[in-house]
C-alpha cells in the first residue's frame, strides 16, 4: 500500500534536494495552497466537496465524471481541488490581499496507525533548529512537489473517533505536526467533523437512559451550540495540554492569539455527503434549531477564510 511513499522515504535526495518549508515562489504566482490532513474517515474528503459546493452554490453530481474519479482514488502525494479565485490575505510584511486561485489537496490517511494511515510525524523536537524534519518526508514532498505552493494546512478531526483527550498518542503528534508547521510559518487551521452525528448519538444514548457523566462528546447538553462549543474547547485544551507538556511552542510572536482559538484557528466544520445530501439541507434555512443550511454556509465560508491568509514572508 505504501511501496511509494517507503520508497520516498529511502532515497537520500528526498531529504537533500527539497528546500526547507515552505516553498517560497515569485510575483507571478497565482496560487494559494492548502494541504487537507486527517485520520482515516475522518471526512476529509467531504469537507472539501462541501466547500466546493460552498463556493459553486451546488453540490457536484455523479455525472462530474473528473470529481468521481478523484473521490475513489489517492495518489501517493494527494488529490488536487481547485476553489474559484479569491482573496488571499498576506499577514507579513505590509499586509494587503492578492486574488489567488485556491488549490486544497487532499491526502492519504495520517495518524498512529500504521496499518492503515500514514506517519502524521516524527519524533525530532519543534524547538529544534531543523524542525522542519519532524514532518513525516511523505508529507514533505507532497507540500512541496508538483506545482502547487501550500501556504496553509487544514487538519480534520472527526469526532466520532475516539477523542483527541482520549488518545495520548495521537494527540501528542498532532500537537508535534501543529507547533512544527506553526514554527515554518504555515497557516494552520482545524476542522472538526461530524457533530452534529455525534451529539444525535449522545441524544440517543441519553434518551435509552445511558448515563453520560457530564462527559464532553456525550452529554448533549441542552442545544447544538453549546455541545459544539465544549467539545471544540476540550479539542483545543488537548492540543494545548500536550505542547505544554514536552514544551512545544505554538506562539508566533507575543501579540499572536493563542493556538487553536475557537471559532478563529478551530472550526465545527458540518458537511454534505452526496446531491442527495445537499438538497435535504436546502429545505433547512432558518430552522430555529441549529444547525441549518444558513449555520453549515457560514462555517465552511468561516474555514475558507481562515485558510485564505499567508503568513510566510515571500
């Protein structure tokens, strides 16, 4: 399964002939990259067909013969979608925005896994002077392979897995990955999947008289918001936990807000799955209960936009 990448990660002009991260490009670029990474199911790929749908007002049908072929299939350095051109906002130097075209590469399965994912990183310090190694070389090549110049990474954490305070070895790697990627100046962002299946279960499960204990993830507290918001907080705390904990840095700079903040670096990211999909939610905009079609368009819009800055200097 992953002959390519093993093999990658053998040869010596894999780790000497890449430029340290990112890749810096000229004026005439015209292209804003995001790398989309997530465990395996994590609804990686769905997030970035409802983002599609997002910005295309509709969601693609199975008569999109290129998109089909795309969804069943993963080339060992990522699957490429291209969002119309925006505005990229450039957070150094003297600021401003440029219109770009918006390129989100999707990827192969990451996390601790080794069956069915790929290394989400490798054990070198993010306080290293060569901290750009601890990202797993796959993931290298593909931010810095091809074409296409990745200025932000949006990781997927889907919260019907088990979650991420629940997980030490998981969470631990990806607070690594982020506080590496912050260091290299990425834009970094994260999405959480599927909340609104995983408060229905919690629902569920209460409703069958299963005592929830108070527990993030399972009690559903009284409304949508309030269930998203704790469990988007203790993702967030999690992550934190574990950089403090191996003194790991996300800071960039002491004005810079803390990593991941709510409803800024962290999203609840609520997706569609099919047409079919898609046009149930139409009927759905101004129910009183969240979510509604109007509450999904403004957190896919939420997560584009976070994305749509780049940090590095050029």
């Amino acid at each position: 399964m992953f002959g390519d990448v093993a093999r990658s990660m053998m040869t010596p002009l894999a780790e000497k002939t890449l430029p340290e991260l990112p890749l810096c490009i000229d004026d005439s670029n015209d292209v804003h990259g995001t790398m989309v990474l997530g465990g395996k199911e994590s609804g990686k790929t769905s997030l970035i067909l409802s983002l599609l749908a997002l910005v295309n007002g509709s969601y693609h049908s199975k008569k999109d013969t290129e998109i089909e072929e795309k969804r069943h299939s993963m080339p060992t350095y990522g699957q490429c979608y291209e969002l119309p051109e925006r505005e990229i906002r450039l957070a150094s130097g003297n600021g401003g925005v440029r219109m770009n075209r918006v390129i989100l590469t999707d990827t192969p399965a990451c996390g601790t896994n080794q069956r069915e994912e790929q290394p989400l990183c490798v054990s070198v310090s993010p306080n290293s002077t060569q901290s750009y190694s601890a990202i797993p070389s796959w993931m290298r090549i593909t931010m810095r392979g091809g074409n296409v110049p990745h200025y932000a990474v949006l990781f997927v954490v889907d919260a019907l897995a088990v979650p991420l305070w629940e997980d030490s070895a998981r969470c631990r790697d990806l607070a690594r990955l982020l506080a590496v990627l912050k260091r290299n100046q990425y834009t970094v962002v994260i999405a959480v999947t599927k909340l609104f299946r995983a408060r229905e279960l919690a629902l569920r499960d209460t409703n069958h008289g299963n005592d929830h204990k108070s527990q993030v993830g399972k009690d559903p507290r009284s409304s949508y918001e309030i269930f998203v918001g704790r469990y988007l907080e203790k993702v967030s705390a999690s992550i934190q936990a574990k950089a403090v904990e191996n003194d790991w840095s996300f800071s960039q700079g002491p004005d810079a807000p803390s990593f991941p903040l709510v409803n800024t670096t962290i999203f609840d990211a609520p997706t569609w799955v099919s047409m079919v999909d898609w046009r149930k939610w139409q009927d759905k905009k101004g129910t009183p209960e969240l979510p509604n079609l109007k509450y999904i368009k403004v957190q896919l819009e939420k997560v584009v936009t976070a994305l749509s800055v780049r940090s590095h200097p050029e």
